[in-house]
C-alpha cells in the first residue's frame, strides 16, 4: 500500500497544470523530466515523464505520459484557471483509475492546483506549485497522508 501511495505521488497524472493570465507565466510546451534536477523525497523516480501543455484562456489541457517499473500511465485532463472546481478521470500508477476533482489559482506568479483523492481507503492531499525559473518548470508538490506530510520537487525542461 505504501508503494502504491509513493507512486501515486509521483505519478504525473496527478500534476496539475496552470495558465497564463495577464503578467502570468504561460506554461505552454512540451516538457521533458529531468530526473537529475528533481528530488521525489521517499518516493521512486520514474524512468521519464513528459508533459504537453496547451492553454487557451480559460481552459489549460495537459497530457502527461509517464514510464516507470510499473508500466506507461497517460492521462489527458482540462482544467480551468477561473478557480472553479474541475473534475477529470485520472489513471493512477498502477492501473487505478478515478474521478479527481481539483481547484486552482494565481498566488503571484506561481499556479496553485489542490486535489484530494482516495486511494485504497486513504485520503491523500496533493497541493501543487508550478513556476518558471529561466525557462525551466519547476513543479513543489506538498503530499500530505493521515500520518503526515512529504514534499516533491520536479524540473522539466523545455523541448
């Protein structure tokens, strides 16, 4: 079980994504993990993650493909950037897929996505922070389970 939730944690089709807005950063690309960059805590670094970005006001759609021990995960999802909750079918590492309902916002310059799911009867928290910092995507994923809290750091570069 504690497998599954550290991939879970990991799992980009879980990464919420965010849009530009006046004076915000656009995250539109194709973005390749950089697995050397990036610090995944207690959890197992996928083999590679790449993430496709497209927004057009008020909607952001991102397609994540994700490799690892456990196979490929791809999910394709559409959030909005209004602060309205969204609700997209994921498929967990693992093959476990779901309903997951989000809400994202501005805080400055950084888009904040929070989402809540249930895996296996556990209640997981995910609250993640994109930024650029010089053209390179910076993802702070705050993971937080019944018996406490982890941190996720992952850097994309831009193809």
């Amino acid at each position: 079980m504690k497998h599954a939730l550290l991939a879970l944690a990991v799992a980009g089709g879980l990464a919420a994504s965010p849009a530009a807005q006046a004076a915000k950063p656009n995250f539109t690309g194709t973005w390749t993990l950089d697995v050397s960059k990036s610090d995944f805590g207690p959890a197992a670094p996928p083999e590679s993650m790449v993430m496709i970005v497209e927004h057009k006001d008020p909607a952001i759609r991102i397609k994540t493909t994700q490799k690892s021990a456990d196979g490929e995960v791809v999910n394709d999802r559409t959030l909005s950037i209004d602060g309205k909750p969204n609700t997209n079918k994921i498929t967990m590492v693992g093959g476990e897929a779901q309903n997951v309902t989000s809400t994202s916002k501005w805080d400055a310059a950084k888009f904040v996505t929070n989402y809540p799911v249930d895996m296996q009867g556990t209640a997981i928290t995910f609250v993640d922070s994109w930024s650029l910092e010089g053209g390179v995507l910076k993802i702070v994923r705050n993971v937080t389970l019944p018996d406490g809290t982890f941190t996720i750091t992952t850097v994309f570069n831009k193809k």
